[in-house]
C-alpha cells in the first residue's frame, strides 16, 4: 500500500526546506535506511534517509522546490501502484486553521482611538471618485502681473520649481493649464553640459532558507526584547605580550579572539545572571557555560556552540572554534552542533571594525560585540603612551539583565583580557 514520505522537520526553528538533491528517480526501489534526498534547512544541508521500504512512485517536491514541513516529498509503495487517488484525497484535505494571533504576556493591546474624521480619512486615501474642482484664475504675484493659472497646474509648478511667469499658456485666454506644466522646458542658457549615458540594469536572487530564518528570528528579537547596550575600552598590551608567548612555546597557535572567548567563559561563571534567558513567564538561570561563535557564511550568519567552554583551556577552544567555523562554512554542522547557547559572541576585530552592537541571539539574554585592537595614545603613570585599546559592547535583555550587573561583567572580563594570568586560576 502507497505511503507518503513528508518534508521533515530537520531543526527546532525549520518552517520549510528545499531539496537540494534527489538520490532516487520515480521507479527505483527503495530500502529503508538509503539516502533519498538532500534537504537544505534554515542551517545547513543534511541528508535525508527513507524510513519505508518500496518503489519510489511520486516526487512531489522537484530539486530546487521549497516547500513547508509536512508537505508530501515523496509517495512510496507497491511497483505500478496508482497513487493519484491518495493525491486527490490530500489536495481535498482542508488546511489546518491558523492559531488566532494573541497579544503576548509582555504586549498591551492597544486602546481604540477617537474615530477619525472625514478630513483625516480624506488625508489618508483619496476618494475612488474625486468630485472635479472648478478651474479659477488666480493672480501670479511674483510677476506682478495678472496671470490666468489653473490650481493644478500652479501645484505642479510649484513642485517642479517653474516659474509660472516664464511659461505660455495654452489655455482659454492665455490661461496656463497641467500640459503647459508637463511640456515646458527652459530656454537653453547657451552652457554646454554633458548627459550621462548609462543603463540601468539590477539582479535578483531567492532568499535562502538560512537567510529567512536570520531575518525572522533577529527581528523577533529586536523587536520583542528591550536591548540596551554598554561599551568598555580594553588595554589589551598585556594580551598581545600573552599572545606572543604562547605561540612561541606551544603548538598551537591561538588568536585573540580565542583569549577573548575564554575570558567571557570564566566572566560569566563570576556573573551568572549574565549567563540567563528570558522565557516569558519565568528566567532561566543558566548554571552551564555554551558560548555561541558567530560565524559568517555565504548565505548569512551560523552560531555554532562550544559546549561548557568554561572548563576549556584556551588551545582547546581554539581547535573547536576552527573545527566548527570549517563545519560551519561547509554547511556541515549537525542539530547538536548549533543549539543549547547560553550567550553569543560576535568578533569583527579581523574586518578591521572598531566598535559595533549586535542583535541579541535568543534564547541568550546577553551577546558580545567585539571590535578590533587599536593602536592609540592613552595614558599610563601621568604620561601620554602608545597603547593598544579593544572597544567591547555588551547587548543586554532589559528583561533579565539591568545596567549595574551588565557593568560588573564587563569590569570583571576587562580584568581578565588585562591580566591574562588571571585565566590560568
């Protein structure tokens, strides 16, 4: 008997995926546990193995088709089975009703307003049949003469900036009316100018899965939770002399932003709260330590999440920020490898940025923008040096995190990345 294959639902946040491609025709037999499609999720492309047995009899999402979770992917069944029954009976099926939309515990609905007027609707949308407006003559006063101007056409030169004096009208006795508006064109000054000559010319392209997702869930976040944001200045001498030393003696060569993640772990085991989410009706006190690595791709932005990264040294959250980055870039990463953060950091030190903010990446309460080194003048012992300064912005959830607790883990990581010693505690 024909059993449908459904679009499944590869991730916590996939809505719809596409096939990106089809390892079986229409008549191969199918054995469960081979490779039937390729499905590209909101994060990555994964494999898609069959659960069923049988001959492939229908394709009903072509290579290159999105479709939502749960529509038909595939019929399998019996060879020579007719399955167009089974697809009348689900084009027949009604459509699952949408939740009514509520308003959300932390929005107020808002309180109807006075009933406009029927100047403000006028304001607002024209009427479908406009009554004509009688054509009067009216004075031009800047040519200090009479002159015999429709009101439209008065409205257009005075949009496009002509002179109403310098214009013929075609009118009833002269009278200036719209045509005389839209043909007119000024008397040539006798100075040569050149017209640019070009085409305009412009292409598109389908948003990907990824891109959609990215843009649904940062403007869920934007929108929904109150940022604030708090800038600190680093002196980040010591962490280069730090740097430089354990390079120089180890195999591993770690980054900056590898002393940057670690310093945010053991921040954060100090400053718990910081280390939170907001779940509406409760917040959820993280006592693990997940910090996500924002990572650009083609397509958009990727958080893969170093798990308890707290108890890492820092060469072992360098070969896992590679390892996850390289995943990352390849389209590679499993479900396991981009879910569970607990905060969220964003690096664009290496784009030569400075200083930037950052959308908080929920479910976290807070995330890290990190800016580039800087070589500066500061001031150390009374004199003017040369210094180099790390600009870093904390992007906070006024839900879960106020400004004072913000405040003390910035001052509690600035004392890390200062006085890396203070990581090897």
């Amino acid at each position: 008997m024909a059993e449908i294959v459904r679009m499944p639902k590869l991730s916590d946040t996939m809505t719809e995926g596409v096939v990106a491609e089809w390892h079986k025709n229409v008549g191969d037999h199918v054995e469960a546990g081979d490779l039937l499609a390729e499905i590209e999720t909101d994060k990555a492309t994964m494999e898609f193995e069959s659960f069923q047995e049988g001959t492939l009899l229908h394709i009903g999402i072509k290579k290159g088709e999105t479709a939502s979770v749960d529509a038909i992917l595939a019929i399998l069944g019996n060879k020579g089975e007719d399955v167009s029954e089974l697809l009348k009976a689900e084009a027949a099926a009604p459509a699952p009703a949408p939740a009514p939309e509520t308003p959300s515990a932390h929005e107020k609905t808002p309180a109807p307003g006075p009933a406009p007027t029927s100047a403000s609707v006028a304001a607002v949308k024209p009427a479908e049949n406009p009554v004509p407006v009688p054509v009067t003559d009216t004075d031009d006063r800047d040519s200090g003469s009479r002159l015999k101007v429709s009101p439209l056409a008065r409205r257009l030169a005075q949009e496009k900036g002509i002179a109403l004096a310098a214009v013929s009208g075609s009118g009833d006795g002269g009278r200036i009316v719209k045509k005389d508006i839209e043909n007119y064109a000024p008397a040539p000054t006798g100075t040569a100018y050149a017209t640019p000559v070009g085409t305009e010319a412009y292409t598109e392209e389908n948003v990907s899965q990824m891109r959609k997702t990215i843009a649904r869930r940062l403007s869920e976040s934007k929108f929904s939770a109150p940022h604030f944001y708090l800038t600190m200045e680093i002196d980040m001498d010591n962490a280069i002399t730090a740097r430089k030393t354990i390079n120089a003696h180890g195999e591993v060569k770690v980054s900056f932003n590898d002393l940057v993640v670690k310093a945010t772990a053991m921040a954060l085991r100090q400053h718990p709260k910081v280390n939170s989410s907001w779940l509406g009706n409760t917040i959820r006190r993280n006592q693990h330590i997940n910090i996500g690595i924002a990572v650009a791709v083609d397509e958009g932005l990727l958080v893969p999440v170093i798990p308890f990264t707290d108890n890492l040294t820092i060469s072992q959250i360098n070969a896992q920020v590679k390892e996850l980055a390289g995943k990352a870039r390849n389209k590679k990463l499993q479900p396991s490898e981009w879910e569970g953060n607990t905060f969220t950091i964003s690096n664009l030190g290496m784009f030569g940025i400075e200083e930037f903010t950052a959308i908080i990446n929920p479910p976290d309460a807070c995330i890290l923008a990190v800016g580039g080194i800087k070589q500066t003048p500061v001031v150390k012992n009374g004199e003017v040096v040369p210094g180099n300064v790390m600009k870093v912005t904390l992007s906070c959830d006024h839900r879960v995190v106020d400004g004072a607790t913000g405040s003390a883990f910035l001052k509690t990581l600035k004392a890390m990345l200062e006085d890396p010693v203070m990581m090897l505690a």
